[in-house]
C-alpha cells in the first residue's frame, strides 16, 4: 500500500473583515501578536507537485507571497461569498507562469454566482488580453484529482448551502452553522479537522465557539483547528482556554498526513 505525505496550509485563519479591522480599535485589532493578524479565510492542499486551492480568498495574493505559492492546479470553492471569492483575480499570475486554464470546482450555484459576478473572465465576447484563464466544473459528488479523492460535502450557511471537503483523514469545513447527518456520516476517522468557529457570541449563519466545541466533539477528528476567527478572539489567550484536542488555526500554519492508496479510492 503505497503512502504519500498530504500538506495542509492555512492561508488564512480570519472572518470577512481579516483582522486588523479597518477602523476599529479594540485590544485584538491593536494587538502585535502574529496569531492575532488573520488574513480571509483560506487554505491549500500540496500533494506531490500539485497544490489544490480552497478558495480564492480577498488576500489571495498577500497568502501566496508570503508562502511562496509558485502555482496552482485547481481551485475548489465553498461558497460565493465575497471574502471567499474575491481574490479571483489574482489567479492569473498563475497563469501566466503556466500558460495552462485553471480549473474550478463548486456547487453549481456557487460556480453560476462566480460566472455571473465575474463575467469579464467568463463572457467569451470580451477580447481582453490580461484576465484569468479559468474554466467552470460544477461537482455534487467526489472526484477524482491527481490521484486524491475530494469528497464535497454538504453543509447549511444560515439559508445558503455550502461545501466543505474531504480529502483523506483532512477536512475544512468553514462557513457553516448546520451540518446535516448525511454529511456527518462523511467525516468518520479524520486526523484534521478545520471547523468554522466565528467568536463566542451567537451568530445566526456561522457556529460560535462553544457550537464549533460541541460540533467537534461529534465528528470526533484527532484534532480540530477552529478558522474564521473575529475579532473577539484573541489567540494566546483563548488557545489556551479551549479543550484538548482543539485548538485556534492561525495564518501560516502547516501540517502533514500520510495518504494511503486506498484513501485515494
């Protein structure tokens, strides 16, 4: 049984505003502390010589520079929200390295949202020379992706429906407040688990804290990073706070899981 090494960046750890938030002066926003600086939620899966993107994050670019990220295979998108999507344009120095289209994977909602949104990238009357290459591959089911098995799956965003995914013992599972008992049955003997965890007080489309804690706890993953972190959140001193076995995600951070053959199937 052949075993490859899966690594996991977190590119970004933060809520819509990233934080600092613009304007504000609170003791998080003011903080030097690096783990209190998050950039919109993001992440990227490097598998041999491929990196697989989740999400085209507002800060797309500041993540790449910052992690040296020289290309990009594919992107899978778990929503059509602005801070997950908006980064989109800065696909194209990719492309431009690679000279190949980058494909783009999503609920075919999400990916009719980002057609329509970015319609100067996707209307093929347009004749302008400098925009991303991109092509649109709506997904309701696993595929197949360089030889790993990415697992959509389904969750609840106040009204809208996004994706999480699986690959092998990872999953990310970000802007949800509601993950349904069929996507439960998904998420058996992970080792990493990325949970949305927006600040402790409620809020009406994302699971707080205590919520993320009890969600955790129920799916049971080895251990669980909480991400989209507000700016209630203040990491060195609530990281400590938390039960074992889940911990604050932060930008930058970076870890590796063996994937088996038979994961990849």
């Amino acid at each position: 049984m052949q075993t490859e090494t899966l690594k996991i960046t977190v590119l970004g750890s933060g809520t819509s505003t990233g934080i600092p938030v613009t304007g504000c002066r609170c003791a998080i926003c003011l903080s030097d502390h690096p783990r209190n600086q998050r950039t919109r939620c993001s992440a990227l899966l490097s598998y041999g010589k491929y990196n697989i993107l989740i999400d085209t994050s507002t800060d797309l670019r500041q993540q790449a520079l910052r992690e040296d990220i020289r290309h990009i295979d594919a992107v899978f998108y778990t929503h059509s929200h602005a801070d997950h999507m908006h980064g989109i344009d800065d696909l194209r120095g990719f492309n431009l390295h690679s000279k190949q289209s980058i494909p783009l994977y999503g609920s075919e909602q999400t990916l009719t949202t980002i057609r329509n949104s970015f319609s100067y990238i996707f209307d093929q009357s347009e004749q302008a020379s400098y925009i991303p290459r991109l092509n649109l591959n709506p997904i309701n089911k696993p595929v197949e992706m360089f030889g790993l098995k990415i697992v959509p799956i389904a969750m609840q965003h106040g009204q809208m429906e996004t994706f999480g995914y699986r690959c092998g013992p990872f999953a990310y599972l970000t802007d949800c407040n509601v993950i349904p008992p069929s996507s439960l049955e998904l998420l058996d003997d992970l080792e990493v688990l990325i949970l949305d965890g927006l600040r402790f007080t409620p809020h009406p489309t994302h699971f707080n804290i205590p919520q993320a804690i009890e969600m955790a706890k129920q799916i049971g993953a080895k251990q669980t990073l909480l991400t989209h972190l507000s700016h209630e959140v203040d990491h060195p001193v609530h990281d400590q706070q938390l039960p074992d076995g889940i911990n604050l995600a932060y930008d930058g951070q970076q870890f590796n899981l063996p994937v088996t053959s038979w994961m990849m199937k």
